[in-house]
C-alpha cells in the first residue's frame, strides 16, 4: 500500500493505491473506442496535509527545493534519477523588440517563399510594455521537454526493478526515453510513424534503443506500443497512458516559480498537441496551490497549428470530433489527443485559453527567434511563440504583465521544414576580389 500518494480517475473520480504497475482506471478503460480520446487517465494525488508537516510553513518551496521536490514526485529514493542534468533549464529575459521583425527576415521570406502575407507585418499601436520571458527545454540532454517525462518514467521503472520501457513517439519521445535509458542501463523499445524526422530517429538508434517504424500515424503507433506493453509486460511510457509522465512534466510549473523570484506569471504559452505538456503545467501549479506556496494559477494558453487543431476545436463539443491532422509540425500533429479530458478539465477549472496559429506563422516564429534571440527551436516549440505573437497583434497582452512562452524542443531536432526557406550560398573562389564582389551584391541584394 502506497500511503504517500494514490491515483485518482479523471473520469469517474475513483481512487486506486499506486502501488503497482498501473495506467488507466480499469472500470473507464473498458468504454474506450478508437476514434476518440481515452478515458480513465489517471492524476497522481498526494496527501498535502501530510507533506505540510514535514516543513516550516515560512519557507515551504525552499525546503522542498533542497529536497528536489521528492515530496511531490512519485518515487522514494532520489538516487533511481538519471545522473543526466534534467530540467532547471535556462529561463531567458528577452526584450519585446524581438516582436519587431526585421526587414531581413521579411525579405527572406519574400525571396524563398514567393508571397509575403501583408497581415502578417507589423501592426502599429501594439504595446510592448510587457515582459517576456522564453524557457528553453532545448538544453535538456536530448534536445527537448521529453526528457523531464522520461527521467521519471525511468527511475520509477528503476525503483521497482523494471529493465524494459516501450514508448510510441512521433520521435521526440522517443528519442528522450531512449537517451535517459541509456543513462540508466536500461532497454528502450521504440514504436514511431516511419516517416519521423530522420535527426530523431538517428538519435533513438544511436542511444542503442530498438526501432520500430510503422506504416502508419502516431495513433497507430500508441494502439501497438500498448499491444507490446500487453503482451511482454513492458514498461509503458506514453504520455496520457502512464500517470508517472505528467508528475515529469510539472517540474517545469516549479522552476519558473523559482526563477521568477518566487512569482507566478501571468500567462504561460505552450505548444500543444495531445494536451500533456499543458496538464503537467496546469498540475504543478496547482500543487504549488495546494501546498500554500501560492494562491494563484497563471493563464495559460494552449496554441496549437490551425492545421491540427483537435484539442482545441473540440472544447465545447458534446461529443469529440477528429479531423486529419496535417501541420509540418510533427510533434503536435495529433489527430486523437490522447489527454484531451484531462486538458479541458484543467482548462475550465483554471480558465485556460486557447488559440489557433497558421504554419506560416510558426515557420516565421522560428526565423524570429533565430535571428533576434539565437534560440533555433522546433516547429512545436515555435508554435508556442507564433501564439504569443499573435495575441501581441490582437491587442492581448496587458502592459507589465509577464508572459512566459515553452520552447519545447531544438531546432536541430527537424531542419527540413526551414531547409525549404533558405538557401545557402554557393562557393566563391578563395581570393579578396571575389569576396569583395560576393560582399557588394550581398549589401545590394
């Protein structure tokens, strides 16, 4: 019996001991069907009133800090962690000119694409009075946010002696599971979509971890990582499925607390696409709420690509509606959000926003943020970005209010999508004259 936290069903509120090995609550598990989201995921609930008493009530966070939030966290012994640094990544203070883009950026745009979207300039008499801030989970060891799910999924699989762990990815995941794997002696089992961004499958099989690509979409994937889950008792990483991931992902909520100086922001914008990032969030404020840290959850906006918008076009239906997913931005290219009722419940508890951003709007966001910030970040984390960008244009962001925006993964991670807007210069011969009539048609183009 585990009397430091249970699972409790997000759908019919029944409490499980965790115990043992366990995903979704098994009485909502058997209403699932193929074409919609899961029921029965599972939230982690700690027993606070219990946690309280271990600390001063003066200095609650500093104390849990030392301890590296350990009462928090389903697990025991701290040391079943990867020895990889995970997490406390960089929190960057950036000035909002970086929202004025610059006329090279236009002009490469214009020269690659061939059409430049008058909406997409500048609008006059848009504030930025404001204060933003980007945390980029890019510096994590395998280049993205995955990791913070994966560093628990592994030391839980550790601590009870589990040496497999199968994961379906659109490659990100993947590759984090397998990286942190390999960090820990363990076996990573990978299930991916075969047409995954080949720099994320170049990482799954050098951490030495088994591939597997299937003919077919990320749903696809899920339906057979759970099928091999079933039938070899393997560790089961999916997001949405395993209830450990979320208690991963949170972490992030605790250390924007921190880096803030012990404040909340006032709105956190991040990449979605099965909705577990955006819970993780949601749950770790709350768990600071619940522990007297804080009384308040910041606003946080769910962005996805109008090009794969199930989450959030399905908010107020009665019954959920999948269209075919088809934004250039492979990690949050979900037809079926696997967490959707989890997300929405957050959403509405806590007055979550949302909104819709078009791919050209990211494949601009990640020039913006490559030219003006020199963070190159992924179609995913860019989306983040293009949100913020566009609640700026339509007149969203308060003055001095602090907006935090997730850049969820490196660029590095998936080049095609940018290949096609650059070009790269052909050679010059190696004398001073020809560098000197390359640089005069450069400063005229």
């Amino acid at each position: 019996m585990n009397d430091k936290f249970h699972y409790e069903c997000t759908d019919c509120g029944a409490a499980y001991d965790a115990g043992s090995v366990m995903y979704l609550c098994p009485a909502c598990e058997k209403e699932n069907v193929k074409d919609q989201p899961i029921k029965g995921v599972l939230r982690t609930v700690y027993d606070f009133s219990r946690i309280l008493k271990k600390f001063r009530a003066d200095n609650v966070y500093d104390q849990l800090s030392k301890e590296s939030f350990l009462s928090v966290l389903p697990l025991r012994d701290e040391n079943c962690l990867p020895r990889l640094k995970i997490g406390n990544t960089p929190l960057y203070r950036i000035n909002p000119e970086v929202l004025e883009q610059p006329d090279q950026i236009e002009k490469t745009l214009e020269n690659n694409h061939r059409k430049q979207r008058s909406d997409n300039r500048r609008k006059p008499g848009k504030s930025l009075d404001f204060n933003l801030f980007f945390k980029d989970d890019s510096q994590n060891p395998t280049f993205s946010f995955k990791d913070r799910a994966s560093a628990l999924v592994s030391a839980w699989a550790k601590e009870h002696g589990i040496k497999t762990i199968v994961a379906a990815s659109t490659g990100n995941a993947g590759s984090s599971i397998a990286g942190i794997c390999a960090s820990q002696g363990q076996h990573a089992v990978i299930v991916v979509p075969a047409k995954a961004p080949v720099a994320k499958l170049t990482q799954i099989i050098l951490y030495g971890a088994t591939l597997i690509p299937v003919d077919g979409a990320y749903d696809d994937a899920f339906d057979l990582s759970r099928g091999l889950t079933q039938r070899f008792g393997w560790y089961n990483r999916n997001t949405a499925f395993n209830p450990v991931t979320i208690e991963g992902k949170k972490s992030v909520a605790w250390e924007l607390y921190g880096q803030l100086g012990r404040r909340v922001p006032d709105r956190i914008f991040i990449p979605v696409g099965d909705g577990v990032i955006y819970s993780g969030v949601a749950k770790g404020f709350e768990d600071l709420m619940n522990l007297g840290i804080t009384d308040r959850m910041p606003a946080l906006v769910a962005v996805q690509s109008e090009k794969s918008a199930n989450l959030i076009r399905n908010l107020e239906r009665p019954r959920f509606v999948s269209k075919p997913a088809r934004t250039f931005a492979d990690s949050i290219r979900v037809n079926i959000p696997r967490n959707f009722n989890m997300t929405r419940q957050y959403m509405h508890q806590y007055n979550g926003e949302s909104i819709l951003v078009a791919d050209d709007a990211i494949r601009k966001a990640i020039l913006v943020l490559a030219r003006r910030t020199g963070i190159f970040s992924e179609p995913a984390a860019a989306a983040a970005f293009a949100g913020l960008l566009k609640y700026r244009e339509l007149g969203l962001i308060h003055v001095n209010s602090t907006n935090v925006v997730l850049l969820t993964g490196s660029g590095l991670k998936d080049i095609n999508p940018i290949k096609s807007r650059l070009s790269i210069p052909q050679p010059v011969e190696p004398t001073s004259t020809a560098i000197e009539r390359y640089l005069e048609k450069w400063r005229n183009a």
